[in-house]
C-alpha cells in the first residue's frame, strides 16, 4: 500500500503530467498512472506531432517552472494566414507589437522531455510508469486505484486523463456525444526553401485542410515547418500508398509556391479524426480533463489548449476549495469546475465543428460566400481581435495559472 495522496492522475501525458506539475505548486500532492514508460514516450519517431501553444498554455508552462527547458525549443507564431484553397480573400491575423505572438511551436516530443524532467524533480508527484488500472474504487472517503503489479494507490480525488478512449469515464457512466468527421490526418514535417517568417498557414479545401505550422530552423539553416494535411477518409489508403516524392507534389500543389522548394524531413504518420463532447465531466471524486473530457478536429490547433485550460481550471478549484477547509473532492468543488469549464469547452467544439462543416461544402458559390465572410472579418478590426484574443486564450474568466506571466 502506497502513501496516500490527493490525486490519482489516470494518465501521464502532456495533459495529465501538466496536471500533477500545476498541483505540485499549489502543495496539492498526487499519484500519477501510465501504462507507457516515459522512455518509450519520448523515444525518437514515437510521436512526430507539434502543438501549437497558446498565450494562455504558454503562461501555465511558465508558472509551473517550465520556462527554461521549454523556452529555447519553440518557435513565436507571429501571424496566421487563413484561406478558401489559396483563393483571393484571406485572412491575416497579426496581433500588435505590444500584444506579443500568437502563440509558439513545438515539437511534443520537447513538451514531454520538459514534463518529464521536472516531473522526476518533484516530490509532491509519485510516478507509476508501465502497469495499467485493474480496478477504481470511488467512495464517500476517498478513491483507490488498484495496479497490475498489485500496488494499491489511494487519494481523495480520481482524475482521468486517459486520452479520448478513457475507460474511466465508460466505467463512470459519463456519456459523451460523438461522430467520425470520416477525414484522417497526415501529419510530417518539411524544410522549404523560403523562410515561413513566423506565419501559420490555414489553406481550406473541400476535402480538408492543410496546415502549415513554423518550426525552428534545423541547425544547418534550412528552414523547417510543420504539416498536417486532412484527407477525406475513403481517400486516405491511397495517401498512405504515395511514395515520398508523390506526397511531397501532392502538399507542394496546395502550398501555390509560398516555400518554393520542399523535401519531407521527418516520418509520416495519420491518425483518424472524431470527435466527442461529455456534457459532464465530473462525478463522485471523479474529474476527467483534456481528451477524457472532449476530443476534437485540428482544424483550429484547440485540442490540446483545451486541455491545459481544464489543467489551469481544475487546479484554480482545487486550491480555493483547499483554502476554505474542504476536501479536495468534494461535490461543490468539482461542481464549480464543471461550471467553469462547460461554456469554453462546448463554445470552442462548436467553433471548430462548424469550420469543418462550412469549409467541407464544395463549389464555386459556397467559396465565394466563404471569401466575403472572410473579407468582412478581414477589414474589422473588433472582430479580428475577437479571433486572436480566442486563438491565444486570453479570453472569458481566466484561473491565474493561465494569466500573465513574465516570460510570456
């Protein structure tokens, strides 16, 4: 029998370490469960994906220490450009000088060595790495989280931060909507032969987007960026089947030269995309965060930001229940989260739903309506900061993990 602790973390990945860290600073102490081993995490070419971090995310990494590791890995997103299939009538979001950048890049790679390494710092955090739940007890006392090694880890609070296919939100009975956009995600990386200058590139097509995400340059100079190319599924089989060179034509067709030359410079990889809500995200001594709680399309780069906003959120309720003598999973506790976090979450889901949809209808006359719209948005400058202040997080009620920070 382990020591008690205040959390049973489900889940130690970007979201669920990020948690344990953010506690960690607050005293809250916690267990923290993963089937994977860290090294098999953070092992070249396991995960070649790269996030983009919001101002709000940024923020939260800087207030829980992550600064120093994490600061010379990412690169400023100065700008983004959006566009109807690289048609007259983008937009360009570029925040004023005094607002700083729209966010930084990296690779999630980097993300999870800065967790880890500061994870293994922390005393407030016991790291069960490599053995799975076999049995969750929830009670009026407490939780307790049996392992397969037959350790039994307890606490006051059960948070699940499995990913979107949490068996402990099934086995909490905590439904959630959900559908299959039937599109899969190609996702690599390129060196170009013009610099991208900060910008992310957001190029619409019927069948999908393709993104185009700045990365640091490679030490030898060339300049770098993400790709994350959307196809529609019963396509995606061919996708897969393209050689190197054929893929790199495919995604060099849809840029209209804005690189010039590219070459792929890092696996291929593709996941298919869903998504799925749960309306509740809290039971008894029960709190799901990031992909247990909402999983969504890429199309806007939200997913992850989300989940470190529930992160941010979570630990705000926590400390402030703390702070007036209650215990950590108490209902009014996990109440005032659920509250706080469902306008943001269902807004950006419906946000990022509604884009798939109104982009995915072909034609001449639907791209046209779409580069009015786009036009409007274009020449206002209320609603482009509107856009911004939400790309970044910097808007609505925000906990004080996710506000200013002095390095962001």
């Amino acid at each position: 029998m382990n020591e008690r602790r205040d959390l049973v973390i489900l889940g130690g990945g970007l979201v669920g370490m990020t948690l344990a860290l953010a506690a960690a600073k607050q005293g809250i102490s916690s267990h923290v469960v993963d089937k994977a081993r860290p090294e098999e995490l953070t092992a070249e070419g396991v995960d070649g994906r790269a996030s983009a971090i919001s101002t709000a995310s940024w923020n939260l990494f800087c207030n829980i220490g992550l600064e120093e590791r994490l600061a010379p890995l990412g690169c400023p997103i100065e700008a983004i450009a959006v566009t109807d299939g690289m048609k007259p009538g983008r937009i360009d979001f570029k925040p004023e000088p005094h607002e700083g950048t729209l966010g930084r890049m990296y690779a999630n790679r980097d993300i999870r060595l800065a967790l880890f390494e500061a994870a293994r710092d922390e005393p407030l955090i016991n790291w069960a790495s490599g053995v799975e739940p076999v049995e969750r007890q929830r009670g009026e006392h407490g939780v307790a989280v049996t392992l397969d090694d037959g350790r039994v880890l307890e606490g006051s609070l059960l948070v699940a931060a499995e990913g979107r296919q949490s068996p402990t939100r099934t086995e909490a009975g905590l439904n959630s909507a959900r559908w299959d956009y039937r599109h899969r995600a190609f996702v690599t990386a390129i060196t170009h032969e013009k610099p991208h200058g900060g910008v992310a590139w957001e190029i619409f097509f019927p069948a999908g987007p393709l993104a185009l995400l700045p990365l640091l340059d490679l030490p030898d100079g060339r300049h770098r960026s993400a790709v994350v190319w959307t196809v529609d599924e019963q396509d995606a089989k061919g996708v897969t089947a393209m050689s190197d060179a054929v893929f790199t034509g495919e995604i060099a067709s849809r840029m209209a030269d804005i690189f010039g030359k590219i070459e792929l410079c890092a696996p291929r990889a593709s996941w298919p995309l869903t998504f799925h809500h749960a309306p509740h995200i809290v039971e008894q001594r029960l709190a799901l965060v990031g992909d247990a709680a909402h999983g969504m399309h890429p199309i806007a780069g939200q997913g992850l930001n989300l989940g470190l906003r529930d992160v941010g959120t979570l630990v705000q309720v926590l400390a402030d229940g703390m702070r007036l003598g209650l215990d950590l999973g108490d209902a009014q506790v996990l109440a005032r989260y659920e509250r706080w976090r469902s306008l943001d979450n269902i807004s950006v889901m419906a946000a990022t739903d509604a884009l798939v949809r109104l982009f995915g209808i072909p034609g001449r006359l639907p791209s046209l309506v779409r580069r009015m719209g786009m036009g409007v948005v274009q020449r206002s400058g209320w609603l482009k900061k509107f856009f911004m202040d939400e790309a970044r997080g910097m808007s609505g009620e925000m906990p004080d993990l996710l506000k200013f920070s002095s390095a962001a």
